[in-house]
C-alpha cells in the first residue's frame, strides 16, 4: 500500500490537487486547533493496520533561512511512540526551489513570506532514507500504553531531527549550522535547546 501523508487542511480543498488528496486517502491536519490530534488518531490506526505514514515533525516547511531542519513539533514522537513503528528519517532536497519563500513588503510596511512555485525549467529533487531509528532507548518505558513526558518526547523529537539533518548532510554536500532555528523567536538557538514548543499542529492543542 503507498503511504498516507499528514498535510494541512487546505491542500484537500484545492482544485485537482485535492481531489487527488483525499482518493489517496492521506491525512489533514487542522492545524493550530484540537482537531489537530485527530490526525493522529487517524494515523495510529493506519500504523496499527500495517499501514506506513509520512510525517513532517515540523508541521511545516522549514523557515529556517538556510533551509536546514527547524524545531518541530511532538506530533512524529507521540505516534511513533504510541504506536511502536520503526521510524525512518527521510531527508529531500531540490524541492525548494519548486515550492519556497519569498519576502514581500504587506501593506503595514512589514516584509511578509509568501509562497512561490516555480515548475520550470525542469527541477531535480534527491531524496535519502536513512536508517530506523531506535527511539525506545531514548525514553524510560518504550511501551505504546506508557505515558511520556515532555522531556522524553522532545529528546525524541531531537533525535528525529538529528537524524533528518544527517542524511540532508550528505545530500547537499555541507555540514548544518550549529543549533537549530526556533520559528517562533526567529533566531537560532544553541545547541541543546529542546524541541517541541507548546502549540501548534500535531503539538500540544493551541489557543488560536
């Protein structure tokens, strides 16, 4: 069976595209809401059925300027520990230059993000499967039923992220910065600085 992606909701209400989403039956995520937890309700059962799901930890594209992996969220650490699945960190690279950023002047003066596709000329996109990580020793009780803090999901999450960072290393040819952008101080925190802020898509359910 092919795998199921978590992606954010909107992508299932677009012309074509969405159509395509939902026949091939992936996964949305309303993010910033309680919703968001539903999605991984979906994706446990999808695990536990034999299934494979393709995960962002980051609930995102990176907005780190550099492009390199940012904080991410707990979603991947709670399923993959509720689930007890191997997990495999995948790593691409190429797609940003079909699908980016770029800073736009708003109307309060601010410079904004905004999406930008370009599908030519013709892109080339790598992508690199690592191995299966072992996260059951990263955690004091590996079983699905166990109930894991907030230190030992983002200890977790880290080890996903480091992973995902190795293998993007040897795709691009470079060694990453030290530490690991917090898109929400927008800065780049020093090494060690915990994953998993509160909030968010596949975090902890968020006010907004």
């Amino acid at each position: 069976a092919l795998p199921r992606f978590l992606a954010k909701d909107s992508l299932f209400r677009a012309p074509v595209l969405g159509y395509i989403m939902r026949k091939l039956a992936h996964i949305p995520v309303v993010r910033g809401s309680v919703d968001a937890r539903k999605s991984l309700i979906t994706a446990r059962k999808v695990v536990e059925a034999g299934g494979a799901v393709v995960i962002f930890p980051e609930g995102t594209t990176t907005h780190d300027p550099q492009l390199w992996p940012m904080q991410a969220r707990t979603g991947a650490a709670r399923l993959a520990l509720s689930t007890g699945a191997p997990v495999y960190p995948v790593a691409h690279w190429g797609d940003e230059q079909i699908l980016g950023y770029v800073d736009e002047p708003g109307e309060d003066g601010r410079v904004k993000e905004k999406r930008k596709v370009s599908l030519f000329p013709r892109k080339t996109v790598r992508v690199k499967v690592g191995p299966a990580l072992d996260i059951a020793s990263l955690v004091a009780d590996p079983s699905p039923e166990a109930k894991h803090t907030r230190t030992e999901l983002g200890v977790v999450t880290d080890a996903m992220l480091d992973a995902i960072t190795a293998e993007l290393e040897e795709i691009r040819g470079e060694k990453a910065p030290e530490g690991r952008w917090n898109p929400r101080t927008k800065r780049r925190e020093a090494p060690g600085t915990p994953s998993g802020p509160v909030g968010g898509a596949l975090g902890e359910p968020d006010a907004k």
